[in-house]
C-alpha cells in the first residue's frame, strides 16, 4: 500500500511538473489567439473562400493560420463559414489550419519534444490540407455537401455584426476588455483536456511499463529507431486509434506524444498521434449534429486518411536528409520540474499578465 500510495504521489508531482514547464506557452499563445480573434473579423474571409478553388483553399490555410485555436472552436468557425458559403475545401483547409498551424502547439511542442517535431506540426499541416483536398476532387462528394449545407441552414441563426475597424479595437479599453473575455473563454473550452491530457501523462508515466508500449507499437522500445515500413505503418495506424481512446485535445496530448516518443514509438507513430485531435469520438459527434452521420464519417474518413499520408511522408522525408530525431533526447520523466529558471521566471511574468486580463475582462464588465 505505501508502494502504491508513493507511485501516486509520482505520478501527481510528475503532472503538476508537466503543466508547470508550458504553463507560459498556454498563456502566451492564447493570448495571441485572443488578439487574433478579436482585432481580425472573418467579413472579408467570409466575402473571398467561396470563391475560385485554388484561392479558395490558400485563403482557407491563412484565415485557419491566423484563427488558431482548440479543436472544438475550430469546428465551429469552419461549420460558421461553411453555412456562409464558404465551399467544402476550403472549409476543410481552414479546419486543419486552424487545429495544426497553430502558434500555441507548436511553443508547446517545442518544450516536450524538440524542433523536428515542430516542423514536423507545420509541415505537416501543409501535407494534410493538400492530401485532403486531392481526396476531395478524386471523390466529388457534391451530393453530401449538397446534404450538410441544407443541415446547417435549417438551424440558421442572426450572425453578430462586426466592426472593421481594428485600429480603433486595439486602442481602446474596451477593445482589450474583449481580448481578456475571449482569453477566459480560451481557457475555459480547453481546460478539461489539459487536465485530462496532463493527468493521463503523469499516470502513464508512472504506472505503465515499457512492455506494454512495445506490445502496442511493434518493435518500440530499446533505443530503436530502425524500423520497416510495415512497423512504421502499424504505429501510424495504432497512434490515432489511442488517441480516438483517450479523447485528448491537441494541446493536452503533447506530453503523452512526449512518452510515446520516449518509449521508442517512431517518429511517424508520434505525429500521426499529434494530428489526431480532429479524428477523435467527441469531434465525430460535433460534426454529426452539424452536417449529419454520413458527413461526419466522410470527414473522418478524409482526415484519418490524410494523416496516414502525411506522417509517412514526415518520416520518410526526415530519414532522407537524416533529420530523424533520437528518443534519447526525450527525458521528461527526469527533469526537476521546480526550480529558479527560466522556466519559474516566464511563468511568473505570464501569470501576472494573465491576472491583469482576467481582471480586465470582470472590470470592463461591470462598466458596461
């Protein structure tokens, strides 16, 4: 009993450790995101993605680029110009922009895992838009488009206005009370799965033993990083199926894809377990209500699909110029997570800006 007691006092300073390290990349890239959503309208957006394809789709990556958020945010904003008119592709490309492309993760990744996987979460995102709108061609799904608009306008509803004018946003007190309002509601879509995600992280961490990494990833483990490509496929296989399992958003999955990568799962293993925020039971839901069943299996089809060829091509390309990062450089497990660094000393200036929004946004409330 006192074994299992100290395992789990482990496993409970290991999370707090976990969230402790990014606890200033949260802050900072929401608030970038808040910024974002605030003092950029989506009118013109609105006005251009349903227009020629190839703009269209190009447009779609730089408005989802520049609207980065969680999972279930992005779903909406792309269902939200999808009812608007925006076409099919482009709608799918804002999607993957707006969960892959997205400034946040990529600080995060950063800190649990190293620059190639960084690259790996841009380019990538690159190689999913791409493979997902070659599908879409090749297919010409016009009838269940057809079907999901007519779904979605039937619950059509008054869309707010919004003011053009930015300049005169990020110059007034009201202006960044609506950055600090959105800042809270940033957090509060996502801190469930931080919670979750971090959680889970420190349990496995603790608890669960190289072999069971190895039974589930074939030929995991030992410092191994010479795999066949029935193996490599396997593990991009098998890295979707445990995310579909655990129900982790994008950014609470980071330290898991972190163990995974430690236990010795392949490199393509580890990013087709990042890219699957979208491929998960909660969003199969959500887009269900949205545009109905077949649809929603369409979608994850397309984007389960995309991601296979995605983090083969990752893979392969990184083998090519011998970029392939070593598992060795993953020692999260081992880290003094509590310590005066630079760690303690961002999180301690985020922390205080963060305190001043909040206090913002209740301030400004009461004003108005």
């Amino acid at each position: 009993m006192q074994d299992f007691l100290k395992q789990w006092g482990e496993a409970a300073y290991t999370t707090a450790g976990f969230f402790w390290m990014a606890l200033w990349a949260f802050v900072l890239g929401y608030i970038i995101s808040s910024m974002i959503q605030v003092f950029v309208t989506e009118k013109r957006m609105q006005k251009t993605m349903g227009e020629k394809e190839n703009k269209s789709v190009l447009l779609g990556t730089f408005f989802g680029f520049i609207s980065s958020s969680c999972s279930f945010a992005a779903l909406a904003s792309a269902k939200s110009l999808f009812k608007k008119g925006a076409s099919f592709v482009s709608s799918i490309a804002f999607l993957l922009a707006s969960t892959n492309l997205v400034i946040e993760l990529g600080i995060i990744i950063s800190i649990f895992l190293g620059w190639q996987f960084v690259v790996g979460e841009y380019v990538g995102g690159i190689i999913l838009i791409l493979i997902s709108w070659l599908l879409i061609r090749l297919i010409n799904p016009k009838k269940l488009i057809e079907n999901a608009r007519k779904n979605l306008k039937e619950n059509e509803g008054e869309d707010e206005k919004q003011s053009t004018d930015w300049k005169k946003k990020i110059a007034s007190e009201k202006g960044w009370a609506k950055v600090a309002k959105q800042y809270k509601m940033e957090w509060a879509m996502v801190w469930k799965d931080v919670t979750v995600g971090f959680t889970i992280a420190g349990i496995v961490a603790v608890f669960v033993p190289d072999s069971f990494f190895q039974t589930l990833f074939i030929n995991s483990g030992n410092g191994n990083t010479d795999f066949t490509f029935l193996e490599i496929l396997e593990h991009v296989v098998v890295g979707p199926v445990a995310a579909f399992l655990t129900f982790i958003g994008s950014m609470g999955n980071i330290p898991l894809a972190a163990l995974l990568f430690g236990k010795g799962v392949s490199f393509a293993g580890v990013m087709a377990f990042i890219f699957s925020d979208l491929v998960v039971f909660p969003i199969l839901r959500i887009n269900a209500k949205y545009y109905g069943w077949k649809m929603s299996l369409f979608i994850l089809f397309l984007l389960f699909t995309s991601l296979i060829g995605a983090s083969l091509a990752l893979h392969y390309a990184f083998d090519i110029f011998g970029a392939l990062p070593d598992p060795s450089q993953v020692k999260i497990t081992d880290t003094e997570y509590f310590k005066f660094n630079y760690t303690f000393y961002l999180n301690l200036a985020f922390l205080i800006i963060s305190a001043g929004l909040i206090y913002l946004g209740f301030f400004q409330k009461e004003r108005c």
